[in-house]
C-alpha cells in the first residue's frame, strides 16, 4: 500500500511534502502552522518521523519527483473516459491541475512523465484496434499505453486545444507550440498533427528548458575537441558547422556554443526551424515558408542588424550556403548545422552546394560531427570478454572487459540510462586550409585535420565501459562501409540478450 501524501497544490504552496519514509521534507518557506496543516491532513495515525529542511532547489526537484512519478495506467480506464471540461494552458503547471475530466489528466499525466523520464517525444497513433501512445526516450520508442479507438478523438482534441490549433480541421497537418510547467521545471511542447489512415497522429516534441543550460564542458567533448572547438568560437569572424544526423543533438551544440559567446558584448541573431529553446539576451527569428521567409531571406534580415555571432539553423540549399559564406566573409561569425556523416564530409557538402573551393577555405573555421550513444545502467549493468567476432570491428583486443546492458526498474528493463555524445572536430589551420583550396579528399583533410574521429571517441567509451560494443557499432560500420558481424544490433535497438557471443 502507498504512503499517503498530501495534495500536490498544497505541497507546493505550503513548502511540505510527505515522504514515503514518513518523514515531512521542508522547503525555506515552510511554517510550523503549515507542518501542523500537513500532520492534521495526513490523519491521527500518520505521526512523522521526522523533519528534513531542504533548500529551495533540492525541495523543488523532489516535488516534482514525487508527483511526477504518478502512473498513467490509472488514469486511462477506457470505459470511464469521457469528454471534460478543457484547459488552455499558457504556462500551466501539469501537476497541480483542478480540473478532473478523464482525458484532461491524462494527457497532462502524459506530458509530466514524458519530462520527468527525460523522453524527447510523445506519438498518439491511431490503430485498427485502438489508440498506441509510445515515448521516445533515448532515442528509442516505447510503447507506454494502448486505449481503445474511441478515446483518440478526445485526445487529439484535448492537444489541439492546448496548442490553439484548429480542432474542426482534420484534412491537413497543423503544428502548434504548448508551454507547460511541472513543478519548478519549464518546457515547451512542439505539436504537430498529421492525417493519416484511421485518423490523425499526433507528435508531441518535449523541448525541456534544462538543454539549453548545457555547456560546452557537461556536453561529453574530449579535451582535444573541447580546445579546438572553444578556439575557433574565440575568432572574430568565419563559419563553423556541426553535422550529424537528425537526432545527433547538434542543436544542442550550437546552444552550448551561443552561451559561451553570449556575454552581453555581442549582438547575438539566430534564425532557426523553429525556435527550440528561448535564450535569453539573443535575438531568435523563426522561418516561415508559407509568407516568403527562408533561412536565406532571414539571414539576410538578420545581416542588417548589427550582428556579430549569426547562427543558422540548418544551411540545406545553394541559397543558404552562399549567404553564410558571404556572412562569414564580411566580418561575421557563423554558427550552423549542415547534414553530412562525418567532420570531412560538411566539406563536401559545401562543395556540393555549389561553394567554391578558396570561399570554404577562406571562410571555415571548424567541423563538428557528432552522434549520440547510449549509456548503460549503472545500477545492473555487467562486464563481460569482449567476444573475437566483436574486437576486429572496434579495434580492441579480444577478452578486453566491457560492459554488458542487463536491464533493471530503474533502467525500465532495458539496460540503459541516457545517452553521451560522441564528437570529432577538423580545425581549419593552414595546412587545412591549403588541401581544402586545392580540393582535396575527405580522407587527405581527415588526416590532416582531425583531432580524434568518431569511431575512437567510441572506442574509448566501450574500453571505459560506459556503453556496450553492440550499441557502438553502427560508427564503426560507417567507418568501415560493412555488413554488421552477426549479433550486432542496429542503431538505437537494444542489445541481444544472447548467452554466448555471437560467431564470426
């Protein structure tokens, strides 16, 4: 049986929370009237074990915590879910919501859990036999309800609401913004809907306010990556890329790069799609395609503006390209993203749009590639010999100990907590510089310019044990260009569960 607890509004008014210790945690404003309060509520027979004063901080986190962790199971009994009264929301607090319609609590049940276990995304999909909702988290999906088909209207109307979206347009594709709280803690909620064959899906973007305090020292960077990188953003003028795939964190990146040259001395301009994270002291522009406005166009609205560090969102065409260049080659610094595979390949890219040679070198500064690996458990995960099938492909020797995912509750079975970047950097010295004029391969840039490539930067989290040689292997296969060995899980999948190694 659980503890009781005191009603989330209260706790949070009061500075009281009832622990399942039994004893009261205490936050700087909380009064010996509100203690008797929280005893008178909590009944004759719950007597505390004690007091904990907190500080406002560690008291907030523990809030959220507490109340956050609430199931959604409960709330989603099919047959008791009728249509309610509707919340519009500015800045709502999910947890302390007055309003008791079933869907009401269940969507902001959802939303709450979504940031308290760190999921990037919530997916409502509509089913032959119901209503799927599965979470994002670690770049992985997972399936956390099903409810029956009726109740998906409700729901998709609910989140509309929510985002002032047009609730009697179900043809097209509607994208809408939602500002939430939960607790202490702020996000923002990016909407899109979509049409789609038994009904509309919905994708719920969690954009947790906490990313954007990320630093350029908490992003996983090595010393050698971190020294070039924070070298190049101390140039008054160029461009620097960060490239990877959707998914990388490469926004996360830029963001880190923005705080360390946001230091009220410059007129900061970002034009981006969309806006993740408000920053403040920066200037954020969101393009809109439908009325004309492009990154190209923003970017040149922002040029007139007096700016010395201008981050583009994504460079993605010819036209954008050149603008950036141009920007970089007229005294400004330039940050922004381009898809390629690797550090090199940005290069190329550039080229493939149609920039010439000595402009790139002219103009480029640094390339950052980057992807996202999973971290194990550190509450189950085990070691094991690093199997002879494995050890060619990543390049450590065979029995080498690393770690095995086993899966725990704390880790929802599946073997792995969060995720660590991986990075390589090029830095444009004057060796650099010349092999780009002249054309030169990705691999004579590499070898010229790189600090440490992705696959050793992946090397050395699996000689650490941090991750699994499984979950590593897709940057090894990139960099080999391979079948996988038998065994080896995709990207992003969870490892086997196989006792014995795989053969060769």
């Amino acid at each position: 049986m659980s503890a009781p607890r005191l009603p989330y509004a209260f706790a949070r008014r009061a500075g009281v929370l009832a622990r399942p210790d039994g004893r009261l945690a205490l936050s700087p404003a909380a009064t010996l009237a509100a203690v008797a309060e929280a005893c008178r509520a909590l009944g004759p027979a719950r007597v505390p074990a004690g007091l904990d004063r907190l500080d406002a901080a560690a008291f907030d986190r523990l809030l959220a915590e507490t109340y956050a962790a609430d199931g959604i199971a409960a709330l989603a009994e099919a047959s008791g879910l009728g249509e309610g009264g509707l919340l519009g929301l500015d800045a709502a607090d999910l947890l302390d919501s007055d309003d008791e319609a079933p869907v009401v609590r269940l969507i902001n049940a959802l939303v709450a859990q979504a940031v308290q276990q760190g999921a990037s995304d919530i997916h409502l999909e509509p089913a032959p036999d119901g209503t799927v909702v599965r979470m994002r988290r670690d770049g992985v999906m997972e399936e956390v309800l099903r409810l029956p088909g009726e109740v998906a209207p409700m729901l998709v109307s609910r989140v509309k609401v929510m985002a002032r979206l047009d609730i009697a347009e179900r043809r097209l594709p509607q994208d809408g913004r939602i500002s939430v709280a939960l607790g202490a803690r702020q996000a923002d909620v990016r909407v899109s809907t979509l049409p789609a064959r038994g009904g509309e899906r919905v994708v719920l973007r969690i954009l947790d306010q906490a990313a954007v305090s990320l630093t350029l020292e908490t992003l996983g960077l090595d010393s050698a990556t971190e020294a070039g990188l924070r070298a190049a953003l101390a140039s008054p003028n160029g461009m620097i890329l960060v490239t990877g795939p959707t998914g990388a964190g490469k926004t996360t990146t830029l963001y880190a790069a923005l705080k360390l040259l946001n230091d009220g001395r410059r007129n900061i301009l970002t034009v981006e799609d969309p806006v993740e994270y408000a920053v403040p002291g920066v200037g954020q522009t969101q393009v809109d395609p439908r009325i004309g406005l492009t990154f190209a166009a923003g970017l040149r609205a922002i040029l007139r503006q007096d700016p010395d560090v201008v981050m583009v969102g994504e460079i993605r065409d010819r036209e954008t390209a050149g603008v950036a260049v141009e920007s970089a080659l007229t005294g400004h610094l330039v940050l922004s993203t381009v898809h390629a595979n690797s550090a090199a390949g940005a290069i190329t890219r550039l080229r493939d749009f149609g920039v010439e040679p000595f402009l790139i070198a002219a103009t480029l500064r640094a390339v950052v590639a980057q992807r996202l690996v999973r971290l194990v458990c550190p509450a189950c995960h085990s070691e094991e010999p690093l199997a002879a099938a494995l050890a060619g492909r990543i390049g450590l020797p065979p029995g080498t100990p690393v770690a095995r995912a086993n899966g725990c509750p704390a880790c929802r079975m599946t073997g792995f907590v969060g995720r660590q970047g991986l990075f390589e950097l090029i830095r444009i010295d004057s060796a650099v510089r010349a092999l780009v004029n002249d054309g030169a391969s990705e691999a004579a840039i590499e070898a010229a310019g790189l600090t440490r490539s992705l696959p050793e930067s992946a090397r050395a989290l699996v000689a650490a044990r941090r991750t699994t040689p499984e979950e590593a292997m897709p940057l090894f296969l990139e960099e080999r260009g391979s079948a996988p060995p038998p065994g080896a899980a995709p990207p992003g999948a969870a490892p086997p569960r196989a006792e014995a190694p795989a053969a060769a």
